[in-house]
C-alpha cells in the first residue's frame, strides 16, 4: 500500500502533466496555421455524434436521437445557410444547424470549455454565435408559454383541478383547495461578476456564500413552469424579490380569491389570503403551550400542505438534473448573457 508521500509526489506529477498538455495545445491555438490542420474539421464531428449509440447520444445531449432531429427539422427554418456543404466541410463556413443544435445541448447539459469529446468544436465564442441564437430559436419554435393567465377562469380551474387530483391519489380526499401554483426562491451560482460589467459584487453575493441571482419561479401540479423570473442580484431576499414580479401584481390584482398560491414561510408576511404559508416554528411553540389540540391540528396541515408546496422543489430539481450547466457556477461577461 502506498504511503501519503508517495500519493501526494504522484498527484502532483499528474497535475504537472495535465498542465503541460494545455499549455502545447493553448501554443497550438495560438497558431493559425497550426490550428487549421490539428482542430477535427466540423464534417468529422458530425460523423463522430452521428456514429453515437442511442445511450451515449442521450447521455451527452439529453435528447433521444428521433426527439433531436424533430427539434432539428423545426430550428432548421430559423437559420439560412448559402451552402450547407460547406458549412459541414469548412472550418471557416458558417456551423450547420444540426451541429449548433448539438453543440447547445451539449452545453447545456455540463460540458466545459476543455470537454474532451467537444474541444475541437466549442472554443470560438460559442455562447455569442451558437448557443444564445439556438436557444432564441428554440424559444421561437416551441412557442413556451409562460404568462400565468390568472384573469381566465377556466385556465384557473384546469390548474386547480390538478392539484386536487393529486390531493385524492394522495390521500383520497381534497383537504387544501384553491391551489393553482407552488413558488419558491432558487438561487442559479455564478462566478464573481466581471468587473467590466460595473456591478456590485457584493449585490450577488448569497448567505450561501457563493454568487449567484435570485430565480423567482412556480409550477404546476405537474412540476411544469408557469413563471419564472431570474433578474435579481443574489443577495437580494426571497420576499424581496417576489414583490417586484408580475407574478405578485397579477395575482395580488386581478386573480380571484377562490385560488391561491402556495409558498413557504419566507413569504409569511403576505396576508391577502391568495399566498399560502406553513405555520412558522414560532406559532407552533406558541400553540404547543397554549392549546395542544390547536397544536396537532396545525401540524396536520403543516405536513398536508407542505406535501403540495414541495411540487416546486421537485420542479427545480429536475430542471438541474436535466441541464448539468447548473451544476457548477455559470461564467457570464455581459448583462446581456445574464
């Protein structure tokens, strides 16, 4: 068994080594001409995604093959190519859609800058010319909804009769009613804000110790998104920022008191009856003393309806599960990105 000397010296020989080798291959880049005959040309990695079984193809784009290329034939029409045989041959051609689609899913599902499979193919200002015009075509084609229409009645009523069937698949009878939406505060990590940004360091520095904004966002009885609102700074508190949402003037004005919305009890200072919260840590103390049968009852309806709210935490988990680019903090260097 090897001593800790001999661990730490090998260790740190590996590192040594791993250095080098980004160093030859930074000199390479730096070199156009070098460049041009080491990077695989954009046909090669069509072949290589192509040549992936369905597990690897799912895998690193989170997408099954027949779904990719459904998504791929809807894209397509966003973008024009003068010569689409070039585009997938030439290194200096526009990139293909099919190349771009994969490229975005890639990143979007964990990979980095120095991701071995994608290297030769994810360097050049993929967030500005790739990433961000897909995503806005995506966006275009799918045509994602989500405006909370709490003024149509109807809509109000196929989301609440959601909840109230997972109430009697639950526990058989409809016990919380009016539940249209669970929210929550989440907050997406970042990286120390770019100083040419001129921001505020500070302002994005969470409790959590970490940077990062604040993401007002609620879903249906289905963990499916109906608003999500992601521009404030992360030191910014949960009830802070939801007061500054549509999302709070709309429900607050014009949705109708017969719904309501489920939250935790950072939002407990909200009393208008359409914001529900858990009883705190402090009413139940104080019931315990006064009157344990209000206490039990209380307790009850802290674990009935606590099993509604956490649909919210089920949807953000999912989304991070889903997409690997939340995993780690995200690198941003215009507000325009964020």
């Amino acid at each position: 068994m090897k001593g800790v000397g001999n661990v730490v010296v090998d260790r740190v020989l590996r590192i040594i080594k791993i250095c080098k080798a980004v160093k030859r291959a930074s000199n390479k880049l730096k070199n156009p001409n070098v460049r041009k005959n080491v990077v695989l040309s954009r046909h090669l990695s069509l072949t290589k995604i192509r040549s992936w079984t369905e597990v690897k193809f799912y895998m690193h784009l989170g997408l099954e093959r027949k779904d990719f290329f459904y998504l791929l034939e809807r894209v397509d029409k966003k973008f024009e190519h003068k010569n689409r045989i070039m585009a997938e041959r030439a290194y200096g051609s526009e990139i293909c859609t099919e190349l771009r689609l994969a490229i975005t899913l890639r990143i979007l599902r964990g990979a980095k800058y120095l991701d071995i499979e994608w290297y030769e193919i994810s360097t050049w200002h993929v967030w500005d010319r790739t990433v961000i015009p897909m995503l806005k075509a995506i966006n275009q084609v799918l045509k994602f909804n989500l405006n909370f229409e709490c003024t149509k009645k109807d809509e109000m009523q196929k989301l609440e009769e959601q909840w109230n069937y997972v109430q009697i698949k639950k526990y058989g009878a409809i016990l919380t009613k009016g539940i249209v939406a669970a929210g929550d505060g989440w907050l997406c990590k970042t990286y120390k804000p770019y100083k040419s940004l001129n921001l505020c360091a500070a302002d994005y520095y969470n409790r959590k110790h970490t940077y990062g904004y604040i993401i007002q966002c609620f879903c249906d009885a289905w963990c499916r998104f109906v608003f999500f609102d992601c521009s404030f700074a992360g030191a910014t508190n949960d009830i802070s920022a939801y007061y500054c949402t549509a999302f709070y003037q709309v429900v607050s004005e014009l949705m109708s008191q017969e719904f309501c919305v489920a939250l935790d009890d950072a939002y407990s200072s909200i009393s208008d009856g359409k914001h529900l919260t858990p009883f705190s840590n402090g009413q139940l103390l104080a019931a315990q003393i006064a009157n344990p049968i209000l206490y039990e009852m209380m307790r009850v309806y802290n674990q009935i309806f606590c099993s509604q709210r956490i649909t919210i935490e089920r949807a953000l988990g999912q989304l991070v599960r889903k997409f690997g680019i939340f995993w780690t903090p995200i690198v941003f260097n215009s507000l325009e990105k964020i």
